[in-house]
C-alpha cells in the first residue's frame, strides 16, 4: 500500500505520468498499474485520465491528503527505529530562500558536529517553493518568512529578523551617508531579485508605499549575480543586511541602513506539522531555537 500511495503523491508532484515513474524508480505501466490497484482497493476513481494525466478526482485529492501523512508517518517511523538502532543517522534535505543561504551553516554546522552521521542537501528556492516542496515531502524542512505570506499546515520557529540595507559604491550617489530613506532609494537605478521571489514582492510593496514604482535595470533569481554587479561599483541593490554582512564587501561598496520606514520580517524553520516529530527533525528544530536565542535576542 505505501508504494502505491508513493506512486500518487510523485504524479501530484510531477503532473506526468512518465516523469512520476522515473522519480518512483518503475516503468510507467508499473506506476499505472499501481495506482489502478489503489483505486481498486479504495473501490474509487482517483484520477482523470485521458491520453495524458488531467487531474485528480475529488476523491484523488482527499486521497492525497492522506497519503501525504501516511507515507510521512511511515517514514518517520523508519526513521525512529533507526535511531534507536545507530543514533541518528541519515540525510536532511532543506529548501531555503535566497536571501537566507549565508544563515543555513550556522544551523547545519552545529547539528553535524553533534551528529556527525547525518549529511545534508541545500536546496535555493522561492518561499512558495518551500512550503510546496515540504507538502509534496521532497524536503524536509525550509528556511524561509513565516511573518509574511500564509504557511499552511507547518511547525515554524523564528530564527532572525530580516533588515535591509543599501548596497552601493561609496563614490556614487547617496554612498558617503550613514542612513538612506525608501523614497531616496527607490530613485536609483537598482538590480534587484525577480519578481518570483517573495524578498522581491516585500521590497516593492515597501517602495509603493512611498510612491514609487520599481523598474529594477537588472533582475535575476541568484543573489550571487547581484552581489556579482554590485562588486563592480557600478550597480546598486537592496539586500537582508545578514546578507549583506556575510558577503564580504569591498571597502569600495557601503552597506547603508535604510529607514522612513524601517522595515523587518520574520524568518524561521519551517517543518511539516507532525506529532511525534523525527528524531532528525527534533534535533533539528532544537538548534534552530538555539540559534534564535542569539539573534533573536542580540
């Protein structure tokens, strides 16, 4: 049964009923007719199917909402026993958000050095991104705003509060000053985040609330490319000040507050809300509210 409810929630993930069979690891009439074998022994229809995969039933969905726990339960349980047998051992996948890539060492860090079995897979992706990826459980747990957009069924620990700051050559306009204000800001040419990217939205709503409507020069989904053009001394850009800190200016580029108004949000670990929780995720989240304590509480 829980192969068959694997072969269910890869076709919610890949829409595809090829593309769900290689992720499964089977041939495509093997996922098909596993799944046939699962609406069978639910005696209910559970997708829609024409010469190519068109969406689940109502049934379907309620159904997926289940196995998504079971198969989430499951395993956990492996994993629970596991531990009892070796400690904790294993991989832990997460899916973090551009802007808090720098932050995710000072958790993965500590958690290895106390538990030096289990690895890691860093995931960059878009806050949306995140939470639909912990749902479909492709990962683990996410590293993302909890303050800002809706989270939906999840555990969330606040970790750091995400302030802004002003990148620019100290030669250019507004580079010799200690604070910049949104509206100054908002009238230079800037490289900004794509519009996918929920650091992106929080930064134009901010900017529409003084008036102004951004028109980014350069825009692009990898901090690495901004942080690239702003080393130049010929571009500008708005980024999290952690981020800022953890880049390694040069003495050319000032990193300058921005106030009027002073903006912050929340960011925090996120993992699927599940009672009892993982080891790996216990310990997880264990550090995480260690690492709160200091930067939450400077």
């Amino acid at each position: 049964m829980i192969d068959k409810l694997e072969f269910l929630i890869a076709l919610a993930r890949e829409r595809h009923f090829g593309r769900a069979a290689e992720v499964c690891g089977v041939t495509q009439p093997t996922l098909s007719s596993g799944l046939k074998q699962l609406e069978e022994s639910l005696n209910t229809l559970l997708v829609n199917r024409g010469s190519r995969f068109e969406g689940f039933t109502a049934e379907g969905e309620r159904v997926l909402e289940w196995a998504r726990r079971i198969v989430a339960d499951s395993r956990a349980m492996r994993q629970d026993l596991d531990a009892l047998k070796r400690g904790l051992t294993g991989e832990i996948k997460i899916a973090a958000i551009p802007t808090a890539l720098p932050m995710v060492s000072a958790l993965t860090t500590p958690y290895r050095a106390s538990h030096p079995n289990v690895s890691f897979t860093i995931l960059s992706r878009t806050s949306i991104e995140v939470l639909k990826q912990i749902e479909n459980l492709e990962v683990d747990a996410g590293l993302t705003y909890i303050d800002n957009e809706p989270l939906g069924r999840v555990t969330s620990v606040p970790v750091y509060r995400e302030e802004y700051r002003f990148l620019t050559s100290a030669e250019a306009p507004l580079g010799d000053r200690d604070t910049v204000t949104w509206a100054e800001v908002g009238k230079v040419p800037l490289c900004l985040l794509t519009t996918d990217m929920q650091n992106r939205r929080i930064i134009d709503q901010v900017l529409r609330s003084v008036g102004i409507e951004t028109a980014p020069t350069l825009q692009s989904n990898s901090m690495v490319v901004l942080y690239s053009h702003v080393r130049t001394g010929r571009w500008a850009s708005i980024m999290p000040a952690v981020l800022a800190d953890n880049l390694g200016l040069t003495p050319a580029i000032r990193s300058i507050p921005i106030v009027e108004p002073v903006i912050s949000h929340t960011i925090g670990l996120v993992a699927p809300q599940r009672e009892p929780m993982t080891p790996l995720m216990t310990a997880l989240i264990s550090e995480a509210k260690k690492l709160a304590k200091v930067l939450m509480n400077p």
